[in-house]
C-alpha cells in the first residue's frame, strides 16, 4: 500500500491541463522502459476533462499511440455508441482524433453484445480480456498498469464501487457485474478493488465543491467499505489530483499550497 500524496491546483481546468502533461510523461516515460504503457480510464466530468485537454496538448504527439493499450475501470452496461458510456465520451474527448490502433482499445462491453442483459457474463468476459493480457510478470491476473485514474464521486464512490454496495466487498474477482447502483443507470460493469491496487499508480482526481466532503472522508482514515475511495491505491504511487475546492475540507498539513 502506497501512502497518499496530494497535489492542489487552483481551479480544475489548471488540474485537467496539468493532470494531462503528467500522464503524457508517464506513458512516454513507460515505452521508452518498457516498449509499451497500460492505461485505465475514468469517466465522468473530470475523466473527460483530462482527456480533452489532453487532446488540445501539443505534447500529445510525444506518445506512441501505436504502443498504448487503453482499459477501462467501469462502464455503464448500455448498449454501445451510447452518449453515456465512458467510451462513447472517451472518444468524443480524444480517441478519435488520435492513431490508436482498435485492438488496443480495450472497451468493457455493450448491453446489445453478444451477453445481452447477462452483465454478469459480460464482466466475467472482461475479466478473462484481462487475464489474456496479463504476463507472468504481472501480479494476478491483471496486467501491471502504469496509470489507473479514478473519478471520485461526491458519496466516495470511484469506478462503480459504491459505499456498502456488495462490489466494494469482492476480494476474488477483477471485475463484476453491478446491480442496483444507487446512482444511474443502475447496471454497470467494474473493476475490484484488488484489480485496482495492482496497478503502479493509481490516480484519484477530483475538482468542484461537490468533492470536498469525499475527499476528506477518504483521506482521514474512513474504511474501504464506507468509503470506497479510501481503498483505491497503487502499487508504487497513490497520487490524489484535486482542486482547490475539492480540496477546501482538508487539512492544511495534508497538502501543498495550491499551484499558480
């Protein structure tokens, strides 16, 4: 387990501009080590931020998109083009406008796929897309992500793993089927907590007033269960993305002044 580290930016176009220059180099500096970089996806407004603004980056062209393999941590179980799937947004933000070859594009599957409403089937078929792509290198059978970024919601949930839900229990699977979400829509496909912490760094991001409870919940020591995003870390790095009114709850020694 990786002891948190905070980074405040003033506002959460800055946080997005920044969080966008510190993934570029992350996955830069993963293919030059490695030959490839793994990346998980998050959704929702800050998600897509980073993505935008990675988008508009001059530096983006510094990634070998060709080397890259994109996941997911969850997904709305819809069916697929739809304006609320993560990777319906993702695509809008950047990946179409970036030569990412298809098979490196790992999307979680669509309600009208060949699981149909079996979103149990459909998660257990991600999870076996997982356990393909991870080596013997790797620890379990998730492969070794170099980022794995999490939006956190304003009750602490991060992926679809909501306080005292069943998911947020899992301590075998990597990935499950989510019924009865208490926030819509209710079905949905995410990552474990274990497939979450096997990841080197995990990165939490989290901007708006709306965030500021959550996030001094989840880092003054709340349980995993309670809140979710308490038990969100990674292997070498657990790095938290905030604004500054996400951050206005928390302690000052917790955290740097805010960026310019």
């Amino acid at each position: 387990m990786s002891t948190p580290q905070l980074v405040v930016h003033r506002d959460k176009e800055l946080m997005a501009q920044a969080a966008a220059a510190r993934l570029i180099t992350k996955i830069v500096d993963a293919q030059a080590s490695r030959g490839t970089a793994s990346v998980v996806l998050t959704g929702g407004r800050n998600g897509n931020g980073l993505l935008a603004a990675l988008a508009a980056a001059p530096a983006r062209d510094a990634i070998d998109w060709g080397r890259l393999d994109l996941w997911w941590g969850d997904e709305r179980y819809l069916p697929g083009g739809d304006p609320e799937r993560n990777v319906t947004q993702a695509r809008a933000a950047l990946l179409d406008s970036v030569p990412l070859p298809p098979e490196r594009v790992h999307a979680m599957p669509a309600s009208d796929g060949p699981y149909g409403t079996d979103v149990d089937a459909a998660a257990e078929a991600y999870a076996a897309e997982l356990a393909k792509a991870a080596g013997p290198e790797n620890h379990g059978a998730v492969p070794t992500f170099d980022v794995l970024m999490l939006g956190v919601g304003p009750d602490t949930h991060v992926a679809s793993l909501f306080p005292e839900h069943p998911g947020v229990r899992e301590t075998e699977r990597t990935v499950i089927g989510v019924h009865g979400a208490p926030k819509p829509p209710p079905t949905r496909i995410s990552l474990t907590l274990p497939a979450i912490r096997s990841a080197r760094e995990v990165w939490l991001l989290a901007a708006g007033e709306d965030k500021a409870e959550a996030a001094a919940i989840a880092l003054s020591g709340a349980g995993e269960i309670q809140a979710p995003a308490a038990g969100a870390y990674g292997r070498s790095r657990t790095l938290w993305l905030l604004d500054a009114a996400a951050a206005s709850q928390l302690p000052r020694s917790l955290y740097p002044p805010a960026s310019p």
